[in-house]
C-alpha cells in the first residue's frame, strides 16, 4: 500500500461532505483564541491511513497548521512539496515534520521544523492548541499544532524541500462544500479507501493535510 501510486487529481468526486461553513464570525483571531481555550466535546474523523498499524511501529511526528492574521480574513499558510522527494513529491503540506531526540515536545518539533522549512520566525507564531494525532499510511504519528501568526514576516523556504509557501483562506477550507470525498481501488484485491480533497486555484489539497484540516473544521464547529 505505502508504494502503491496515484494521481488523486483524476479520480472522480464520489461526493462532497456538504457541511455548512462556519460562520465568519468564528473565524477571527480572537474567536479562535477563545474555542481552543474551551473543553467542548467534539468527535473526530478516523482515517483508514493507520489501519492494521501498531503504536510500537509508528514515528513521532508534528506540524504546524499556521493561521495567519490578514485584514481580509484569517489565511492558512501551506506549502508545496519539491517534486524530487522520494516521498510526497510535490503536494501541499503543512511545514513540519520528524521529531527529534532534542525536541522536548510536539511543539517544539512543529516550531523548528517550521523555521527549517519555511524560515518563519518563531517570534511571529502563538501557539493556541492542538488537534488530536493523526496517523500517516507513511507510518507516523503526526500532531497537529495549531497557531495563530502575526505578519509582516519574510519566508525563506529550504529549495531542497519546498517548492512554494502559499496561502489559502480559512473561510474557504472551513466549508463543508469544498470537501470533496474521493475513492481509489487497490491493487490485489486490498479494497477500496476513500479520502478528502480540497482543491484550491492551482493548488489540490489532499490526503493527510485535508484530513487535518476537516478535523480543524469538526473542533471549530463544536
């Protein structure tokens, strides 16, 4: 399964979540804030990514999901994956990555990874929760960490991971309507799964990093 390869992009939409979209007004900074400071039941999505996997097996990971603060609206800055990556060439990503024996928490692995990626400055970056871990068919354990940024700030991405940093309103990826649900067949008879794309101008979101984002929706809609 992990070197089975496809173009998600030529898949054809089984159906669209349909959600509604949250309300501008739990969209900005402060409303934000305010929900991650709250303990509110929610129900998260499973993914079928980490099935048949043991804890034992898996890698700890985390990124930073990075909201930005702009006067039109809140952003999610993201990036585009270098297509010479032996995995996950070329698709969009949140900057993070492997943790390391000197990293003292998921955080600090989201914080360094993001300034070695992308160059962003922790000086810039607020810290306001955490999503619940999602495992990657890759086999890590990823923790999404969630964070409000301030600009002006200057991003130097590293040439050697990341081909582009862009960003994406949040309005628009907290809309149930831009959810597709597409599904691939397997090889061998291994079944079928399904999975969530976000496509966005040139850019098409998928796989870990839209499943991430529903989960961001789901807490936000609480």
């Amino acid at each position: 399964m992990a070197k089975f390869v496809f173009d998600p992009t030529q898949l054809p939409v089984a159906s669209l979540a349909g959600e509604a979209p949250i309300a501008s007004a739990r969209l900005t900074p402060a409303a934000l804030r305010a929900r991650f400071a709250q303990t509110l039941a929610w129900v998260p999505e499973t993914s079928d990514e980490g099935r048949g996997m043991l804890p034992g097996q898996l890698r700890r990971a985390a990124v930073l999901v990075p909201l930005v603060e702009r006067p039109g609206g809140v952003t999610v800055l993201l990036t585009r994956r270098t297509d010479h990556l032996s995995s996950h060439a070329g698709q969009i990503s949140f900057p993070g990555g492997g943790a390391e024996e000197r990293d003292s928490s998921p955080i600090e692995t989201a914080l360094r990874e993001t300034e070695e990626e992308i160059g962003l400055a922790r000086r810039h970056i607020e810290i306001i929760g955490v999503l619940p871990d999602y495992t990657t068919i890759s086999s890590y354990r990823v923790t999404p960490v969630v964070a409000l940024v301030q600009p002006p700030f200057v991003l130097q991405p590293d040439p050697g991971e990341v081909a582009e940093a862009f960003e994406v309103p949040l309005a628009f990826l907290m809309d149930g309507l831009n959810h597709q649900r597409r599904v691939i067949d397997l090889p061998q008879g291994a079944g079928s799964r399904a999975f969530y794309t976000m496509p966005y101008e040139q850019y098409f979101i998928w796989g870990a990093t839209a499943a991430m984002l529903r989960n961001l929706f789901h807490f936000l809609r609480a």
